[in-house]
C-alpha cells in the first residue's frame, strides 16, 4: 500500500507519559516511564500494530494518543491540527472522529443498559436532537454492518457471549464513523475460533469505511494477519518499526527477533526445529530503567557502548527505523 | 496421507499406563439445574509421556483435570473410574488423596498468584510441601527448596527463599510454581494453562524448563491448553475436547497434519500464524462455543459443523477407533484436506 502520497490521519512526536509514583517523604521524587519518547504518523485507513509485553507501555500509548490520559511531554497533531492546544469542547468534537475498544468486552458495557441503548449512546452525545426513529434506525444499521441481528436490540450486555459483546463494543465505536479506531487487545480474552471472527470483521470494517487502526496486542500472529506497520515497544520505547512483512521476515532488534522466534508455531515439526533467541531476566523496572539502551539488561549480544550510549531510531529503509546501536550485525550473531 | 512417527527424537514413552481415566462424567449441581461439564471421557497417560488437553472455554478441559485432583468444587460431583498406578482415586477421602497428592501428582495453575499463598514467603510454601508429605527437617527443607529454585532458573535462590509472592516478577512466580510441583519428584504432573498469563518470551522458558524438568524426572505431564502452538511444540499426544467430551484423539503429528475431526481442522485453520499466507480472510468456525447448560441432542459441534448431516443432529457420535492410537466421534468417514 503506497501511503506516503495522502498526508497523516495522526502524527506523533516524542510523546512522554510519566507517572509519577507515590513518594517516600523526602525522598527524590519518581517516575514511571510508561511512555518514553515514541514518534510516528498514521495515514488514513492505515493500520498499525503496536506489539510488546506487559508493561511495555503499548496501552499507554493508546490512551495518550486519544488524550484519554494527559501526557507528559511531546505532541500530538490530528489533521494538522495539535491537541495540545485544543480546548476541552473542541477536543470533545474530534473525539467522535477518534475511538477506542477495550480488551474486555463484557466490561466495557454497561450491564444496565440494552444493546440498543449503548450502541445509540454516542448519538446521544453527538447528536441530541437525533429523532428516536432516525436513531433507532441508525442503531440497527450499526449492528448489522458488525454482524449482530437487529431482533437483540433489546436484549443485556450479559445475554451474550464474549465475541458478541465485543460487536456490541464495535458497533457503538463506529455509529459515528470515526477516522480512527483504536482496538486495545480486542481479541486477546475471546476463544480462537471467535478470535477469527473478530479479525475478519475488523479487517472487513476498515476496508468498508477507509478507517485507520491502532492495534495493540501481545499476539504476534494476529498482529500480523491485521496490520500494514508494526512498531515494537519495550519499556516505553520504541525498538523497531516497520511494513509488516519486512518487520516479520528481516527484523532487526535482537528483542524483535527474540519475540518472533518465541511464539510458538502450531506445527510439531517446524516448532521442534525451530532455533530461538533467547533472552535472560525479567522485565526491569519502568521505575528505574537501565542507563544507555533499556534493553541491555537482558540483550544477548550487548557490548559496552549499549550501557553509556542511548541508541537512536536508524533507518534500515525508507520504511524501517531500528533503535540498536548493533543492527546491522544482530542477526548474523544471534544465528550463531 | 501417512503420518508416522518413526521420527528420530520423538519419545513413544514405555507402555504402562500410570493414570487410567474411564469414562468420567463431571456434573455441577446449579440453580437452573444439573449441568454435565464432562461427559463420558476416557483416556490414559503412560509414563514419561505428555498428553495434550486442547479446546475452547466450556470444552470441560480444565474440570477433567479439578475431577481428577478431587479439586471439585462442593456443588460438583463426578462418576466413572480414575484410576492413578493402578488404584482407585475418584471418590478417594480428603486424607487418602492427600497422599498422593503432592508427592506422586502435582498441578500448576494458570495464574500463580493465586495458587500462591500471599501470607507465606517462597521457603515456607516450599518447604512445608517436603515437611508436610516427606517429613524432611526444616535446615535439609529449606536446602532442598534452594535446589529446586536453582533448578527451575531462578537467580539468587537462597534471597527468593524469603520472599512473598508480591515481590516477584509474574515469571518468576510460575517457576516457583513449578519448583513446588517437581519439589516431591511427582510421577505425575497436571499443567492447567501453565503459561497463558504470561509474556511470550517467558512463555518459551518455561516450556522448556517443563521439558527439561521432564527429561530428568521422567514427570508424566497433562498439558491442558487453548494454545495448539504450546501442544505443537511439548506433546506426544493431543485430545482435543468439545463441549465436555473427546472428539479427536491420536499423536501430536497425525492430530496436526491429519487432523480427522471437521472441529480439529477448523480449529486449526482458524488460528492465526506467523508462517500463514495472508491473502484472504482468516477461515472461521462459524456460531458460538456450545452452552453447557442446553446442549443439542445430536453433536454438539453439528450447529457450527461445515459438514453437518441429519443423523449428526439425532444421536451424539461416539468416539471411535479410525486407525492404531487414532479416535474420533465423528460420524463422517474420512476428512479429506
């Protein structure tokens, strides 16, 4: 897909969040680094997968970029336009351009309200004086595009299964037809036969509506099958980001290469043959992250300047940048 | 297409089955009435071995294994025969189950903060397994427990000893888990989802450390698991489950490259992969899981069946023999790929 042609949906530049962490009295005061200088745009009905462990700060990222959380530190533009500067209503009128669904879908709607109720809420907000009939008609459209019959446009949030409810939590992002859709681990708490679904429809919607997509997961095969980048996070950076297939057949970051190659393929041959990286230790902490490159506590081919210097975001091409002072030779020596 | 398993590398495990399950049924006393969460399921372990439980949420994976600890909760009961070395344990008192719980049949929980005790530190829960079922001494105790965490990986394991659960990372938490399950040397080892909460980096370790763990031990394992990827890479055999019976059994290679059952092969198909060919929509299972509570008369899996006939919606099909260590409950004769 050629996007450099159209101009960004979404343009972020070395956005910050810090938490700040509860103090002992006179102490130095502390900071969580949930997000740490990330950068990138987002074209329109464009997807891009954002990939990294727990506590890497992927959904962080995505709650920023909606300005659902206030950051600490950089911008973000939104067609042209920087919501830094935005004023609460005027950020409250973008916001039916920008949405967000959530990984639990059961717990993402109100158990008191129907279907109905909480896929039209947004037209209540946006659209107050929307005629019941007009409404309810929208309503109808709203679930049938996510494949939920129209007759259960009365029934509770608990009548349904957990794939259903996350279509119930779609409809209602999309009544508004947003630009932008933000899908924090939407399939990571369904079966994988219903995982499946949920993708195709997702895939299907956005081809449909030129809609652009943040998806934020830990599963790097369903990533894959969704996203034309992916960006790979690790303790609030970002590692490496790529066109999908370059990142899955030529990474780069040993973490990248260490990811894909623990991910256990569904194929007794090929995973008892496989050769993987292997990393050594936990997570640090986001509290006190290491000196230099963060990930070097845990690098299987760290060398002395990963401790004092910290890596940059160098291009591989045009379309792929990688956070690793070793890059050029990193997979050559985590073959050996 | 044959599959054989005439592979270098690939273990058959010596013939003597250690558990023997025979046709249990798992039934939970509800305020809507008796719900069957297994129903009718019958297989054996063989010693060294390491069989795969796979299936969806409600395919009654993980109450075949509570049913098999006596880990049921009050309103569940269960019939049938379980039968572990030859002897008799469904329907065993607390106190003769707590026998052979622990020393010889051991189990690590998907979430180990939970299965941990918040109160205790790491050497505590340890060492009161060998103190409780072995009456080891505390001071060879707690070198023990050292051992075993050193064992599973963990750095500085004489420090860990004196830790709570809280102060280690969810990894960490996991191998000690699985330090407590292999502390007594189990002949048995029942995983339930054992790397599910965990990131896929920590995932890889700790099924390796189950392997090796297995290597020296000669631990038999259940694997139960949503995750084929995790049965691909650790199982001998595979059981895939639905709605509370078995619908394929056989080797881990037949099950994946031959798969026999249409739920098997669509599971199969419908699971994203890194090495997949990406033109096309994903294929599906269409429909839902099965709702325990109001199972269809016929198969359960017939409502979402690509293959569906009229005699699947009337009788439930029962397991059969398809070829030497190969079963299916399925009425169709042969899947073709």
């Amino acid at each position: 897909m050629s996007l450099s042609s159209s101009s960004p949906l979404l343009s972020v530049r070395n956005l910050k969040v810090h938490f700040p962490v509860k103090n002992d009295l006179f102490a130095e005061k502390r900071v969580v680094k949930a997000v740490d200088g990330v950068s990138f745009d987002l074209y329109p009905g464009e997807t891009l997968g954002i990939v990294g462990e727990s506590g890497c700060g992927k959904s962080t990222l995505g709650r920023a970029v909606l300005k659902l959380i206030p950051s600490s530190a950089g911008t973000v533009v939104w067609l042209g336009r920087p919501l830094e500067d935005a004023s609460k209503s005027a950020l409250r009128s973008l916001r039916r351009e920008m949405q967000i669904i959530f990984q639990d879908p059961l717990a993402a709607l109100d158990p008191r309200m129907t279907v109905g109720a909480i896929v039209a809420e947004p037209l209540d907000t946006f659209e107050p004086g929307m005629a019941e009939q007009d409404k309810r008609a929208r309503v109808v459209e709203a679930m049938e595009r996510v494949g939920l019959p129209s007759h259960l446009i009365n029934r509770y949030p608990h009548e349904f299964s957990g794939g259903q409810c996350q279509r119930i939590g779609i409809a209602r992002a999309l009544i508004l037809k947003p630009k932008l859709l933000v899908c924090d681990e939407p399939v990571s708490a369904l079966d994988v036969s219903i995982q499946a679904q949920i993708i195709n429809l997702l895939k299907r919607l956005q081809t449909e509506e030129n809609l652009a997509l943040i998806f934020i997961s830990h599963n790097l095969s369903v990533v894959r099958r969704i996203s034309d980048r992916v960006m790979v996070l690790y303790l609030g950076k970002i590692a490496e980001l790529a066109e999908r297939d370059e990142i899955y057949r030529n990474p780069r970051h040993p973490y990248t290469q260490a990811l894909l190659s623990a991910v256990p393929i569904a194929d007794p041959d090929k995973e008892r043959a496989k050769k993987r990286v292997s990393l050594t230790g936990d997570l640090p902490s986001p509290i006190n992250p290491p000196s230099g490159c963060v990930f070097r506590t845990r690098c299987p081919i760290v060398i002395e300047k990963c401790q004092s210097v910290v890596p940059v975001l160098e291009p591989v091409t045009d379309s792929h940048t990688v956070s690793c002072h070793r890059w050029r030779e990193a997979i050559q020596l985590l073959m050996e | 297409m044959t599959v054989s398993q005439e592979q270098p590398g690939w273990k058959t495990g010596n013939q003597t089955p250690l558990l023997v399950v025979d046709q249990l049924v798992t039934r939970f006393a509800t305020p809507d009435g008796s719900v069957s969460a297994v129903n009718g399921v019958s297989f054996h372990v063989n010693k060294g071995e390491t069989i795969g439980i796979v299936g969806e949420s409600g395919s009654g994976k993980s109450q075949v294994l509570m049913s098999i600890m006596g880990l049921l909760p009050h309103n569940g009961t269960s019939t049938g025969s379980v039968k572990f070395d030859d002897r008799e344990i469904l329907g065993m008192s607390r106190e003769q189950l707590n026998k052979i719980r622990g020393t010889r049949m051991a189990m690590i929980f998907q979430d180990p903060m939970t299965a941990l005790n918040p109160y205790l530190t790491v050497g505590q829960q340890l060492t009161e397994v060998l103190t409780f079922h072995q009456g080891t001494n505390p001071a060879m105790a707690r070198e023990q427990a050292r051992e075993v965490l050193e064992q599973v990986h963990i750095p500085e394991p004489g420090k860990r000893l004196d830790m709570y659960p809280h102060e280690l990372s969810g990894g960490m938490r996991q191998r000690v888990m699985i330090a407590m399950g292999m502390l007594c040397r189990p002949d048995l080892l029942i995983a339930d989802e054992p790397t599910t909460a965990l990131d896929v980096t920590i995932q890889a370790e700790i099924l390796d450390l189950l392997a090796e763990q297995q290597a020296v031990t000669g631990t038999s394992i259940i694997l139960v698991t949503h995750d084929l990827g995790v049965v691909a890479g650790l199982c001998d055999r595979v059981m895939v489950m639905y709605g509370g019976r078995i619908v394929e059994q056989g080797p881990v290679r037949d099950i994946f490259y031959d798969p026999q059952h249409p739920y098997t092969r669509a599971l199969l198909l419908s699971m994203p992969r890194l090495d997949d060919d990406l033109s096309g929509d994903l294929p599906t299972i269409a429909g839902q899981p099965p709702n325990l509570a109001q199972m269809p008369p016929g198969c359960a899996f017939a409502p979402r069946c690509a293959f569906v006939s009229e005699q699947c919606r009337q009788a439930v099909p029962p397991l059969r023999e398809i070829a030497p260590g190969r079963a299916k409950a399925c009425t169709l004769d042969r899947l073709v790929a």
